[in-house]
C-alpha cells in the first residue's frame, strides 16, 4: 500500500482520482479507488478544520466515505481529566499537611493503631517471664508496673508515677519487648508509636500526630505510651537539613512532646499516663527530654551475660516449644551460650530458629548441638559478611 503526502486535502483532486471508498478512522484515511489503487494517510488527530477539508476533497473526488470512526476523546476532556487528577493530588497532600480527618495516605496506618488498642493488654502476650538476662533492667521496671497497678498507694504517700522512663541499649536488646510487657504486666493499655512516624516533610504534621496521640492516651488513662527510636527526633532534623522545613519539623515535633508530657503533671493521680521511650544511642537525645519531669528515669538495657544467654535461650526453646535432643544438657547449652559473646536477644532468638530449621533440613524432629553449633557459626559468618561493626555495648 503507497503511502501518500501527509496533507491529503490536496491530494484528492477530482482529476487524479474519480470514485472509490474510503475508511476514516480516527488518526488515518484509507483510500480504495476505483482504479484499484490503495492510498493510506495518517491524520492529524483531533484538528477537524482538516477533517473537514478532506471530506469535501473526497466528495469532490466522488470517493463514497463507507466508514467513519469517531474521533476520538475530545481533547478538552483529557484536559480536563488531568486537571481533576492533579486537584485531587493537591486536595490530599493538603488534608495532610493541616492534619485533617478522613480519607487520606495515613488512613491505613490509622486502622491498624486503632485494632492494637481495640484489642487491648490481653492481646500483648508478652510477660516479664519471657524476657531473660537483663534482670536489673526489669526490676527497675517493675516498679512502674507497682505504680500503675495501685497508683492509690503511692499518692497517699505523696509520690507520683514517672512520667517519663527511657530504655536505653543496643538493637535487640528487648527494649521493646520490655515495654510491652510492662503494658501487659499492668494491664493497662499500650499506645505504640515510632518516633521515625512523627517527623514528616510537612511542617506542624507530626507535632498534630503527638497531640492526637496524647489525647488518645489522656482519654484511655492509665495506659503506657510507648515512643519507640525517640533519637530520631533528632538525627532526623541533620539529615534533612538541606530540605526546607525539615529542621523546623522534627524542632517542633519535640516541643510538642515535651508540652504533651509536662502537661501530663496537671493529671488525676489515679489515672497515670506513662511515656515509655526507647533509643539505641541516647547520646545524641536532646537533653530537654532527659529533664526532670520528663525521661528522669533512665533504665539501661544492656546486652546479656553468657548466664543472662543461657536463659534467654531456654525462653526461646520454650516460647517456640523446640524439641531438644534429649543427649543435649544444660551444660551444653551453656556452652553455646558462651560463643555467643556479644549476642543481643534477638540474636539468641535467630539462633535457635536457625538451629530448628536446620534439625528440619535433616527431616529429624530433635534440634541436637550440631544444629545448634552449625547455627552460631552460621550466624557469625553472615555477620562478618555483611559487616555489621561489634556491638558496643558489653554488660
Ligand atoms: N532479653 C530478652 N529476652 C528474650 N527475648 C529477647 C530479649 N531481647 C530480645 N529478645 C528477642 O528479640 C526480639 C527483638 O527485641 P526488641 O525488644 O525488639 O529489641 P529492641 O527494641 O531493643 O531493639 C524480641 O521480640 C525477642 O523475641
Ligand atoms: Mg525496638
């Protein structure tokens, strides 16, 4: 088929063609003269002053038109689609930044917020029972349990709960862990948040996020609010130093914690709301936070002993219900325990979960110490792999 020049207006005078038919589609012509010659030209779309020419060049020429198609979406309408589809972007992002209620990106995140609390305390399985070789740090805690269970007996004595307790210790070290149980011990409930949430690009969004989850926690007294990577409040605002408001941002996401939780003294003394705060470096913490008041008490949670990894083992062997070799001995175990210099909690767990997938790989239904020597070296080896640096901290 010979293409013809692009303008086919022109093209169609009477004299060079008599009769034929031709198709129109909605971005080409096809031409089936009577000669026996076929003509194809592509159409600019949507330019109907050239549509319309052609239409009389053909009738002049005695073509017969035996289809059209329609011609396309007008462009007004996708104009007009892309201007709704950017509105409604605009319309969100605003919504956000004013903190409004509703349909928005963080609705999602809401949901879930909502089922934790509607769930409450007794969901948190945790207990203090499952949390092993940092015994110092959970008597310290406990005493915030004591609090929070008969916060009466304290008041009388003329003393208040803490308002603020910080955990303080290397990743994996059940700092976590330990606040939920500490929820779960007291039966109160646990309002979970991760610092990282709260600072946001836009300014004054997270210092809303604080006061709406300070209000939450107001109407649920006593509970425990849980602030997880506080230090974020602050490494966060370097980082984003070059971008505009990022400073002013986590700045004034501080400040509004630091009202929310001064403005938690004014509270009834029976209903206590306690701020939980956890960090892996709390040298870089704002030291606003640590005043009194607000994280006074500081509870390190430091990295286990080799006894203090004897046990967290023989937590997660029982949480995960293993089936240990009967030839394996406590002792043994100890031994394990003791390669494992440095380990944090959650290290120990991955062991043991290592151990068992390996015992299944041997479709034996005991984990014996092959498994469980097999898993620490494994473990060593991946850590010299991707390079993670020691953990510094040592009990
Ligand atoms: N002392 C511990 N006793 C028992 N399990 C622990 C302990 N520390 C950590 N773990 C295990 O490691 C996991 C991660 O600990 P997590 O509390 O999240 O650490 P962190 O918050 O300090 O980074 C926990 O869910 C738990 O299974
Ligand atoms: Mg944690």
């Amino acid at each position: 088929m010979a293409p013809f020049p692009f303008c086919p207006p022109l093209f169609f005078r009477p004299s060079f063609c008599c009769g034929g038919e031709a198709v129109i589609g909605a971005s080409q012509c096809v031409l089936y003269l009577s000669s026996g010659t076929r003509l194809f030209a592509r159409l600019p779309t949507a330019v109907s002053p050239v549509k319309d020419e052609l239409w009389s060049a053909l009738r002049r020429a005695k073509v017969q038109i035996v289809a059209e198609h329609a011609g396309g979406v007008p462009q007004i309408v996708v104009s007009g689609m892309f201007l709704l589809v950017y509105l409604t972007m605009v319309y969100t992002m605003m919504r956000r930044m004013t903190g409004g209620r509703g349909k928005g990106w963080g609705d999602a995140r809401k949901k879930v917020m909502q089922a934790q609390e509607a769930s409450g305390p007794n969901a948190l399985v945790t207990r203090f029972d499952d949390i092993a070789g940092i015994d110092r740090s959970k008597l310290e805690v406990q005493e915030v349990v004591e609090m929070l269970r008969s916060p009466g007996r304290y008041a009388a004595l003329g003393a208040s709960v803490p308002r603020g307790v910080l955990l303080a210790g290397p990743p994996g070290s059940g700092k976590t862990l330990l606040a939920r149980a500490t929820a779960a011990e007291a039966g109160v409930p646990f309002l979970n948040a991760a610092a990282t949430e709260f600072v946001e690009l836009f300014v004054g969004r997270g210092a809303a996020r604080v006061r709406q989850l300070f209000e939450r926690a107001r109407k649920m007294a006593p509970c425990i609010v849980f602030i997880d990577e506080i230090d974020a409040l602050r490494a966060r605002s370097s980082s984003l130093m070059g971008m505009a408001g990022g400073n002013q941002e986590a700045e004034s996401t501080l400040n509004q914690l630091l009202t929310c939780m001064d403005g938690l003294a004014t509270r009834e003394p029976g209903r206590p709301v306690v701020v939980i705060a956890a960090t892996n470096r709390p040298e870089v913490l704002d030291e606003a936070l640590l005043r009194p008041g607000r994280f006074d008490r500081v509870v390190q949670v430091p990295l286990p002993n080799a006894a203090g990894r004897l046990e967290i083992l023989k937590v997660h062997l029982r949480l995960r219900a293993v089936p240990v070799a009967p030839e394996v001995t406590s002792q043994q175990l100890g031994e394990i325990a003791e390669k494992c210099d440095g380990f944090p909690g959650a290290a120990l767990e991955a062991i043991v979960n290592e151990a068992a997938i390996r015992a299944a790989r041997r479709n034996s239904s005991t984990v014996n110490m092959v498994d469980f020597e097999a898993a620490v070296s494994e473990f060593n080896q991946s850590r010299e792999k991707t390079r993670i640096p020691d953990f510094p901290w040592k009990m």
